[in-house]
C-alpha cells in the first residue's frame, strides 16, 4: 500500500480521473466511476475489475488492500466526485462487456428514458424482480452517470445492461409497449412467461416505431384523475404485476 | 387587468411572496406556490382558491382574467421560482382545509418518507391508483414545497392530504406496514377491500410503533440480487397490487 496522500487537484492521475465525470471519457475509456462503500462492496462482491480506489485520508480503515489505492485529501476526492458531500471513497471500474443478450427471458426495454434517478430506479427494479436483462435504446441516459449508478444502488451490477438500437424490436417475441392509450389492454389481462417489456421516454412516451413493432399494447389502468404515473413507477407495477 | 410590470425583484409584493419558498412561512400563512400553466389550471379546475398570480411579460396570452395578476419581468419571476428555467408563470394558492378523513377507505400514510421526489411520486400514484387520502407523519417532507408539488403533477389537488401524529396508528383498521422484513408476508397473499397502508423511511424503514400498530406486516418479495426498492416504487406496486 502506498503511503504518500494526493493532495493536489492538479495532479495528474487526478485530473485523468476527474474526466470520467463526463460521458464522452467514459465512451473511450471503457471504465467509469463508482462513489460510496456500499458501491464498492457491491462492484467487488460482483466480480468487476477495479481499476484504482482512492480513499479520504480519514477513511483508510475501511478499504481492504487494492492493488492500486491512493490516499487523498477530502478536497482531492471531492474533485473527482459527483457529489457535495463524498462518501469517502472513489473508484474507477471497467465496463462489463454484456454485448449478448438471451433473447429469451424476461427483458426490460428503457427508451429514450432521460432522468437518472427513473433510470437508476428502474435497474434497481429490474434486478429486484429478477429481470434476466435490461437494454437501453435510444437517447436514454448513460447508466454509467453517476447520478444513475447512485440510484441504482449497486443492481447495476447484478445484471446485464446493454445498449442497442431499436432495430432489436424485430427480433423480439412477445413485445409489449407500455402506453397511456385506453386502445390498449390492461397489463392484468396479460399471462405471459417471457416478454420484452418497453417502458418510454417521460414526456412524449415511447416510439411509433415500438408501437408498430408491439405483439401487445398495454397500460395501467387510471382509477382516480392522475392523467400518468412516474416511469419508475409505472415500471415497478409492470415488473411485478404482469 | 393591471397592466403596470414589475421589473424589481424588492418589490414588497415580490418579496412576501419569495418567502413562501421555505416552509415556516407556509406553514404561518396558509398559502403557498405552484409553478407553471399546468399546475395552475390543475388548481384552478380542482376549485383551490389562488389568491395571486405571478405572469412573465413574454407569456400574458396564456392567462385568462385572474383577480389578482401581476405582469412580471423574467428576472423577477425567477426570484420567486424554486427552478433554474421558470415555465412563465408562479401563483399563490391556499391550503385545502383536508382535516377531517374518513378511515373507512384506502389510505396512503407517508411515516419520515424524507426525498421530495418520492414523497410526489407517492402523491401522484395515490391518485392514479384511486386511493382516498394521504396522511403525512412525522418528518415527512412538507408536501406543499416546491419539489413535492412538481413531481406531484397536479394530484395534490386530487385528494384530500394531511397531517398527523403517529397516534392515528391506534385508531387505524386493517394497518398494513411495508417493510423489508421476510417475518411479514408476501403482499400477494393479503385481500382488503380497505387498509391504510404505510411506507417508511428511505433508510430507517418504518418506525417501531408502526410495525407494533400493524395489523399485518407485509413485504414485496425480492426475487433477484437488490435488497431493497425505491420507497415510491414499491409504494407503487403495493397500492396497485393490493
């Protein structure tokens, strides 16, 4: 373990690091930045390769030995943090490579999804309700944001998330397209094993492309005068109710 | 219509409404903002008395006669804005009087639930799941703050909700409390016509006095690798499928 502390944040692994705040640095590097012990457990007990952890100089008690740990000041961790308050620790991660898919399983489809925390909650809910995959189409937000990982709690890394085009629409069996239309079914009317299920953008809904591509059109029932739910929320009930 | 403009953010109207942004004023005048047309004319068409409204310059078209409207420069609209892109207009409305619920319906009860966000997304869910009240308990976010109202979309104004002390738990039929807990049982099993149904914290869970009061702990199975969901997402699947 190497004793020195990092105190600048003009250093230049610093610096190196701090770019992975963006998504353009994230595309190119392959890795991205998870905040937090509870992340690190999570990305460890997965079996993610972890590039390089560095710790608050207060917190050394609490990592185990990485290969490649450094000591920071509070100002140099929150510099290559996303958040006000940091939790202690930040560590670079290499994307997990889950270009293939098994088509046959119970798959959620999150197009042109843009808040992070509907993202995040919607991975989190996926995995909560064992989802085989979850596939990002579109102009959904990258998963690796740090507000979307945040919010996720660590389900990132429980199961495969993958990024496609919606041409994969017409390769799928039983489609089914969440909508607010009534010219569609009750999603308690459906019975189905395995399915893709599609949940859309927060404002203008999904696609005419996922809606001509459907074996099935569904929505949530309105009972009450809410004209919508949440995504995250209209996901939640879907996974677990269809 | 008054057509004068306010352009200075000192104005003595400007500055007694900017302090309807924190929660002691709301709380000691009884009133507090909504902000954007759809918010507004969800108020309006739910009968909330609105005592001013706050319109830019840019936007006066889209505004019908209100007995109390101020033309107002962008600048000063954003002084009494709780968003960085105001949407052109903020009003000042009065709190519903909701103190009288009747328990013999489905409750929603949000005990210490702390983020602005689930606390509106829970509102909303309510709504569209066409549950009869929502009664706020202890620390619970002020539901009348800018973020909750937001992400509420208009379903504040949909059904009555209040504030209580946890002593209602005691007077409460059929009080089922969400929890993480595998000694409850599987939310699939229960059928109640009525319940009140309370959610907990986002860290802390519900409270040992609910879980004492309840007539029946529940739990939404974890079928995957989360240990938990989204305190909105989950109150989402339980208020609809219960």
């Amino acid at each position: 373990m190497n004793n020195s502390i990092i105190t600048s944040r003009d250093n230049v692994r610093i610096k190196e690091t701090r770019k992975l705040l963006q998504k353009k640095y994230r595309d190119n590097s392959g890795s991205f930045l998870i905040e937090g012990f509870h992340l690190l457990e999570e990305a460890v007990k997965s079996g993610m390769e972890v590039h390089q952890v560095f710790i608050e100089e207060s917190r050394q008690d609490r990592v185990q030995d990485f290969p490649n740990l450094s000591i920071v000041t509070r100002e140099v961790l929150k510099s290559i943090s996303d958040t006000e308050n940091p939790q202690g620790v930040v560590a670079e991660v290499a994307k997990s490579d889950d270009s293939v898919i098994d088509f046959a399983g119970k798959l959620l489809i999150l197009e042109n999804v843009q808040d992070p925390g509907n993202v995040g909650s919607l991975i989190r809910t996926a995995d909560a309700a064992a989802f085989d995959a979850v596939i990002c189409v579109g102009e959904t937000v990258d998963i690796y944001s740090p507000k979307v990982l945040r919010s996720a709690q660590g389900s990132t890394f429980h199961l495969p998330i993958v990024q496609k085009s919606d041409n994969i629409y017409d390769h799928v069996e039983n489609l089914l397209v969440s909508t607010l239309s009534r010219d569609s079914v009750d999603y308690r009317t459906v019975k189905l094993e395995h399915f893709s299920l599609v949940m859309g953008n927060e404002g203008a809904g999904v696609s005419e492309k996922a809606i001509k591509s459907a074996s099935q059109l569904i929505h949530i029932p309105m009972l009450g005068k809410a004209e919508s739910l949440n995504v995250a929320v209209a996901g939640g009930i879907l996974m677990f109710g269809l």
